[in-house]
C-alpha cells in the first residue's frame, strides 16, 4: 500500500518519463538538452521552450499538452498492489507512473459517460466483531448472487463501476493494480503477463484492500487474502467440493471454481476439510510434480469491456480518434496502440 504525494506544482513531464522507462540522463540526450534543465522543468522550477518541448515530446512519443499537465490534476490516492520484495525501486516507480497516465486517460475517455459505483468502503474494525469473510460475503451478495464461482471478477467490477485497462506493467511481479481516490472513482490497471488465476485472485486481493483498509496495518496481507478467498470460494458454496482432497479433484476444481490448484488447496485447509499434515503433503507433491510454478489446466482469459463500450459510442456519436486522443493527453498512434484493440 503507498500513500499519494503529489506536489501542486510539478508537471507532468516526470511521470511520462518514469513511465516510459527513461532516466533524465537519457531523455536529456534523446532529446538534445541539458539534464540540468530537463531536472528543472520536471520540477516545475523551469519552463521548456517550444523548440525543447517539441524534442521533449517527440522523445516521449506524446503531445506537448502531457509535458504540462499539472500532477494536481491527478486524483491523489492509495494504490494497492502486490509485489515481490525483490521488485527494484525504479520498476516500482515506472508501475506507478503508468497508473498515473492511465488514470489521466480514463477520466478522459468515461467523462460524463462513467457508470455509479455500487461498492463502498467498508473499513475492517478493530474490535474483531466484523471479520475479512464477513465484508467479502456482504459484497458478493451485491456483485454475484448466490455462492458459486463468480464467473468473471473482471466483469463483477465493472458491473460495479470501476474501469479495468490492461498494460504492460514492464513487470512480472505485479499482477494487478488497484487504485481508489479519495474524491474519485477507483480504477484497475491489470497487467496482461499474469494467468486468469492468479489475476482473479490478485483482483479480490486488492479489492479487499481497497474496501477494508485505508491506512496500513501489520495483518492487511492476511485479511486481504481471507477477503479474496471468502468472495472466490465461499464456504457455503465450496466446502461439498473439497470433502476428498487429491492432486486429480484440485485439477477437476480449477476451471470450475476458476482459482488455482494452490489456492483451492489452502482454502481447503483453511476450512478444516484436511488436517494439516495432508495439507503439508499435497503441497510437497505439487512441488514435485513443477506445479508451484505451472500448474495444469488452462483458466479461460476474463476481458474487459467497459473502455471499449464507451468508446464506440464516442465514435458513433461522431467524435474522432484524434479528439480522443487529444482528450487524453496522447498521440492518435498511441491511443490506438493502446485502445484500440478495445474497439475490436
């Protein structure tokens, strides 16, 4: 969990730079100016003139408009995400900065036309009485009925109101961003390396984040991960399927329930279903066998839709590709690059 901090002043010419995965050091020579000056106008200490901007911009692949746009014009918020602890500052910085941009893009391209939200925080207390499962349940009895698999948690949240974009995250060890200002709607940055599985879990992960905790606290990764295991294999719905645990009913659950073999595995630990020395003993075989790290049976991919459903009917309405994309602070060949397999 990272806390927001925006200077008022600063442009947004760094968080393109740190997005695009330059130091200053190398656009300051792409673009045949001094680092020194390239540090004051990220700083907002220094103003560019056209012909710098110009070579600046071309440099960065976008429109001179994204090297002025005040970071204030960001909704400052608490990302959550889960990263490896070997994850390098600077990778980490570059995920944040394409979280950045693509918040800029999607307030442009929703506008007037973004959906209610129909989630809310519901901060996890700390007197106990309210538990992780507790707030999971509540919530799946708004986004999926019943107790069975939720058949898409891509389409579950945006059903919901929050806007889902993939990306290159340029690493493998995010699966999945969840951001949700304070005075804004939340938004998802799903990275398009991870397998369904692991994002479907990541996603209720950081939904349960993102709904019980906003300030840190020593359990969150604990309650996080009892919130997404409750909203993806309800006790109610699941504790029949796991009453005869083995590596061939873990694979036969998989595509059903739409989780991983491991996460099904703990989950049936978890619910008393096995003791724990049966628990200990399938993990073993399933490390034996490679699947710690490629189970078997495919997860069909979730897509999301709602970008794409906004933006044709932008374009029906007659707007343009390069009104869209001057809308988002983007170049017509970006903003193709980047949405236009939505449109598809």
């Amino acid at each position: 969990m990272e806390q927001p901090a925006h200077p008022e002043t600063e442009p947004l010419l760094g968080r393109v730079r740190v997005a695009r995965g330059l130091t200053q050091s190398a656009l300051a020579k792409q673009a045949g100016i001094s680092q020194a000056l390239l540090s004051k106008a990220e700083s907002g200490l220094a103003e560019l003139d056209p012909d710098r901007a110009k070579s600046v911009a071309s440099a960065l692949e976008v429109p001179e408009s994204a090297l002025t746009v005040p970071v204030s014009a960001l909704s400052a918020s608490i990302v959550f995400h889960r990263k490896r602890a070997t994850m390098p500052v600077s990778k980490a910085n570059q995920v944040r900065a394409i979280l950045d941009l693509a918040q800029l893009q999607v307030a442009a391209i929703l506008a007037d036309r973004r959906p209610p939200l129909k989630i809310e925080r519901t901060p996890l207390p700390e007197n106990g009485y309210t538990t992780p499962e507790d707030i999971a349940k509540s919530l799946r009895k708004q986004l999926e009925p019943g107790t069975g698999p939720i058949r898409s948690v891509v389409a579950a949240l945006e059903d919901a109101g929050v806007p889902i974009v993939v990306r290159d995250l340029e690493s493998a060890q995010i699966d999945a961003i969840f951001s949700w200002p304070a005075d804004a709607h939340p938004l998802v940055v799903l990275s398009d390396r991870a397998p369904t599985d692991r994002q479907r879990f990541t996603l209720a992960h950081e939904l349960g984040h993102a709904v019980m905790h906003q300030v840190p606290s020593e359990n969150q990764e604990a309650e996080a991960d009892r919130f997404a295991s409750e909203f993806l294999m309800p006790a109610r719905g699941i504790r029949e399927d796991l009453t005869s645990v083995s590596i061939p009913s873990l694979a036969r659950l998989k595509p059903i329930w739409r989780v991983s073999m491991a996460a099904l595995l703990r989950r049936a630990r978890d619910l008393g279903q096995i003791t724990e020395s049966r628990y200990k003993s399938l993990s073993i075989e399933m490390s034996a066998a490679g699947y710690r790290k490629n189970e078997p049976v495919s997860i069909s991919s979730e897509t999301p839709g709602l970008i794409g459903a906004v933006l044709r009917d932008r374009l029906n309405a007659g707007e343009t590709i390069d009104s869209l994309a001057a809308d988002a602070h983007m170049t017509p060949e970006e903003f193709r690059t980047t949405y236009g397999g939505t449109l598809a």
